[in-house]
C-alpha cells in the first residue's frame, strides 16, 4: 500500500458518508522542531476511527490544534464543514472532547462541574440540569449527582467526562487516550460506551491511543509516527497491505520495528 492516504482520498471511498472531521495538509512546529508534517485525514460520522501512535508521534498535538488550544497556521481543518481557524464557535459548538488530563473539578460535585460546562456552551440552567440528568442516567451516575468528584473511582470520572462532553449534543468526540491509568473493567466500559455513542447515535468519533487491542478490524485507523501519517484506512485494509498477521504486526512494519511496538501496545502516550 502507498505510504501515505490523503483525508479526501479516505472519505471519497464512501460516497455519501458524512465527515465529521477533515484535516488537510496539517503541519505544526514548536521552534525549529516540526512534530505535525502534512497531517491528512478524515472521521466520518457514525465511525469509531482510532488514532495509533507512539509516544510523541504527535497525537496530542493534534487534538490541541483540533480544539484551538494552539493555532494552527498552516493546512485546514474542519469540523462537519466549519473551518476551525475561520468560524472557530461553529466549529466547537459540534465537538466534544475528553483530554487525557484529568480536567474536572475534584472539590466540586458531579453537577456542579456539569453546570458549569453548560453555561460555558451557552446553555439555560434548566436545559443545563435537563441535560445534565439525561447524560448521568446514561452513564450510571444519576444517583451520585450531588457527590464530590473526589469520591469517584477512576473509571467513573471518565463517565462523568464523557457526560460532560455530550452535554451539548456535539456530532464529533475526541478521545485522547481516555483508558489510560484505568483498570481491564473500566477500559472495557469506557471503550464500549464510546463505541455505542458511534453506532447507535451516529457520532463520528476519533479515539487517540497507544493500545492496540482496544483496535477493531472493522475500525478506521490512523497510523501517525514522528508527526506524519503512514496509514490511513479500516484496520482489516492495513493488515492485509502490508501482508501481517496482525495490526501489531503492521504497525511494526510501517514505523521500522520502533522501540516498544508489540501486539497488545504501540509504546506509551503522548
């Protein structure tokens, strides 16, 4: 297979689908090191696509420029067809996010922490507590509404994030290593979770990891190392192109055998 899947080349292999998620020739310095090169690739709605590379391939980064947490100033990238850099508020208004970071408020109540990323997407209080109750039933919580975040184990404060993030009805979700420092449980609730939100609900979802496992055949897959895209296309495609046993395998392959690259583990995060 060449080397490198262009977002427009992805997304015209099937006609129709909407896309949730296009980045197109997306380079990022930090000083003189580049660590994005000529980023390309699309999620298309109603798609769990993952995000697999190693530690500083550049996965974060990434997300940072998808969210305007930096600026991005060269390629483009669009959220369901609203340029981020362009029409920043349209953009973000359909997106929702999960960093790997920890970013609730652990002395404030499941609510309280709900509350206030309603207001900040603009929400009525009403709508805020209505959504906000919908999103806990969904995730188990309901009845732990009025707690500390502090009370909760790890896996349920990512439920609680994931909560957060739908408040507002996004139609993109970004993940950014959601299962890392969780238990084999908790990595299999949130993975399942996020994988229903796809298929029963439509949302293009694009799921960063290092983990291999947590990677179907049926997925979309991204392949980023030292900043560049190698593949791009449904995990069962890659595997067969490069003639491996496995996505393990193929990953191998297409980085050169880095360091730390196995079957069950691509290397640590970013």
């Amino acid at each position: 297979m060449q080397d490198h899947v262009t977002a427009a080349e992805h997304a015209s292999s099937s006609a129709g689908a909407v896309v949730a998620l296009n980045v197109d020739n997306l380079s990022h310095a930090f000083g003189g090191r580049r660590v994005l090169d000529a980023v390309s690739l699309s999620v298309r709605q109603g798609r769990f696509c993952a995000l697999l590379g190693l530690n500083g391939a550049g996965k974060t980064t990434l997300f940072s420029l998808i969210t305007r947490l930096y600026h991005n100033t060269s390629g483009r990238i669009a959220v369901l067809g609203h340029d981020v850099r362009r029409e920043p508020a349209e953009a973000l208004r359909r997106l929702g996010v999960v960093f790997q970071s920890r970013t609730l408020d652990l002395e404030l109540s499941i609510s309280q922490n709900l509350a206030y990323h309603a207001a900040l997407h603009g929400m009525s209080a009403r709508d805020g507590r209505e959504r906000a109750a919908a999103e806990l039933e969904r995730a188990g919580l309901v009845g732990r509404a009025d707690e500390k975040v502090r009370t909760l184990s790890g896996g349920q404060m990512r439920r609680v994030e994931i909560a957060r993030a739908l408040l507002h009805r996004p139609r993109l979700l970004l993940l950014d290593e959601p299962t890392v420092g969780l238990d084999i449980a908790a990595r299999a609730d949130i993975l399942a979770r996020v994988r229903a939100l796809s298929r029963d609900e439509g949302l293009g979802v694009l799921w960063a990891t290092h983990l291999i496992d947590e990677i179907e055949a049926g997925d979309d897959v991204v392949i980023l190392h030292e900043g560049r895209v190698l593949q791009h296309g449904v995990a069962r495609d890659v595997i067969a192109g490069t003639g491996s046993a496995g996505l393990g395998a193929a990953f191998s392959k297409l980085t050169a055998g880095a360091p730390g690259t196995g079957e069950g583990d691509a290397g640590s995060s970013d």
